[in-house]
C-alpha cells in the first residue's frame, strides 16, 4: 500500500498539476509542480490563456476545470493547441468529493480541483474539443430552453389581469403579454430551424436524426437533445450510461437486515434530458407500437404507472442506442431482431 501511494504520488510530481476555477471575467490557476503550490490569477480569453500556457507548452500537464458552461469556452478554445491532457469535471461531483469543508474562495477553489484530479484522475474520462455543430447545438438548444422558459412565466401571467379591470389595465397588460408571447415563439421557431438546419448539412447527424424519430414516440426535440447531451454518441457510448445520467436507472437502497427500501431512480440526474424522455414515453404509450403492449400489460399485471411509465423511457433510451449502433431505423431493427 505504502509503495503504490509514494509509487502515485512520484508520478504526479513529475507532472504539473493545474486546478482551474472558472468565472465570467477571470481564471485562477492552481499549479502544482515538484511539491510546490502556486496560484495565479489571468483574464478569461483566448490570448491572456494562450500565453500563460505557451510557457508550459513542453512540459507533461494535467488541467482540470469545473464544468461551468458557457464561462468554459475561451479555455475550449486555446488548449486543443497544447499537448495537455485535459479534465471538464461535473460541479457536483467536486462539491460531493470534498466532504465536510470550512470556507470557500476563488483561490481554495482551484487548489481543490488540483487536489481532486490527483486523487482521481484513473476514474474521469479526458476532455476532447467538441464538433463545432454539437457545439452550435448545444449553444441553440440552451437558448430556446431559456426562450420556453420565458413564455411559461408569461402565459402563467394571463389569468391575473382580469383582476385589474377595476382599474383599467386589463387590456393594456394583456395585449403587452400576447405580443411578447408571439415575439418569444419566433424566436423559439426560428432557433429550431437553425438546429435543424445544421443537421441537414452534416451526413452524420442527419443519419443519426432519421435513426432516432424512427423510434415511436422521439419527436424532434428529443432527437437534438440526446444528440447534444451525447456529442453525437462520442461522450456516451452505452445505453446504461446514458439512463443513468437521466437518472431513470433504479438504484438499491439496503444496508444490512434492517434496511431494505424499494429501488429507485437517483436525483443526481439531468433533469432536462429526463424531461424530454419522459414526454417521448407519453406518446409512446399513446399510439399502437410495442411500448404501449409493454405499458398497457405490465399495468394489468398490476404495476405502478409511474414505474411502468419510467420503464418505457429505458426502453426508448436502449432502442435509440441500438439503432445508432447497426445503423439502423426502428422497423428495419424490428425485422433484425
């Protein structure tokens, strides 16, 4: 055990540790070298980050970062020029791993990133550059949330200026709502014709788009959302891997005899992407196709709907994984299996 950890620990002071938190204006940059820490603060763009890590450009490094969304992107732009293997760790997961902790900071911030990638580093997949269409996509899909978002509020609105036509403002506010609410859906309109327009023009995710609405139930938004969530099946391989980063995997709960709970689905999950499954499994089950079959007799059998519902969105997840692997639409996997 002792040789193993010194054995670890050697390796990692031949490399250059970097930690790195993110904000919108600025970077702090945790370097760890020969048992030494130092921490340095730059400008979050492409040529203050450029020459940082010019300097370090012959050097063995290791960079983690949290995933902090669009803050991210002038890193994703400068490394893929550098030779550094390089780590986009989820928030929650750092949060999770550190345990019980007293104080926060930019600074300690990006000292415990450093700390995670050492320890951890065996069990996190490298960061690659992302496609420029997936990128787009992802960009495009996160707008039009935002823009959904938006028109909810606004609908939600309406009924509550009725009780203003005491005093006259009925009609007025009203009609503000309704042409906001029409500004917001062209926006959202021509967003989805952007999405899809960047599928027509790439062969690949055009082939992968046909595959996936091929499967009853997958509507468009849901096909642009797995394609994003997945980079195109690059990031996420398995059918397994992705139900359980939408969190519609049952989990055990069981310690000893005297705790035995029923399995269920975890919240560490995206709750967009389960969103979208969950409205593909609601019509699913509403046409005549093999997920209704399954839904309509496990609910004979006597199962709980919700259960049986979060079954049919696994079914959904492993079909569409199938048919990206044999390159293939529903029908014609229905013919080879």
């Amino acid at each position: 055990m002792n040789f193993s950890f010194h054995f670890f620990q050697d390796q990692f002071m031949k490399k250059i540790t970097i930690g790195i938190d993110i904000s919108s204006k600025t970077l702090d940059i945790c370097l760890q070298k020969d048992g030494k820490t130092s921490v340095v603060k730059i400008a979050n763009d492409v040529k203050a980050i450029n020459s940082f890590f010019k300097k370090l450009a012959k050097e063995e490094v290791v960079i983690a970062m949290e995933n902090t969304g669009r803050y991210n992107w002038q890193l994703y732009e400068a490394l893929p020029r550098f030779n550094f293997e390089v780590y986009v760790i989820s928030a929650l997961h750092l949060k999770k791993s550190m345990g019980l902790i007293r104080g926060k900071n930019d600074k300690i911030d990006a000292e415990r990133i450093c700390k995670f990638i050492q320890k951890n580093q065996d069990e996190c997949a490298a960061w690659k550059p992302v496609a420029t269409n997936i990128q787009k996509m992802k960009v495009l899909l996160t707008e039009r949330t935002s823009r959904i978002k938006i028109k909810r509020q606004l609908l939600g609105q309406q009924p509550d200026y009725k009780l203003m036509d005491t005093i006259g403002l009925e009609k007025q506010l009203a009609e503000m709502n309704r042409n906001l609410i029409d500004a917001i859906q062209q926006q959202i309109e021509k967003l989805e014709s952007e999405i899809e327009e960047i599928i027509k023009s790439d062969n690949s995710l055009k082939e992968q788009a046909k595959q996936i609405q091929s499967v009853p139930g997958v509507g468009p938004v849901t096909c642009w959302t797995m394609i994003a969530k997945t980079e195109g099946f690059t990031t996420i391989t398995e059918p397994r891997k992705m139900a359980c980063y939408c969190g519609i995997v049952p989990f055990d709960h069981q310690s000893g005899t005297s705790i035995k709970r029923q399995s269920r689905v975890s919240n560490y999950a995206d709750k967009s992407m389960k969103s979208v499954l969950h409205m593909a499994a609601m019509s699913a089950i509403r046409f005549d196709n093999k997920f209704r079959e399954y839904y309509l007799r496990k609910v004979a059998e006597g199962k709980n709907k919700m259960s049986v519902l979060n079954a049919v969105r696994n079914k959904i997840v492993h079909t569409v994984f199938a048919l990206i692997k044999n390159q293939a639409t529903y029908k014609d996997h229905l013919v080879l299996s």
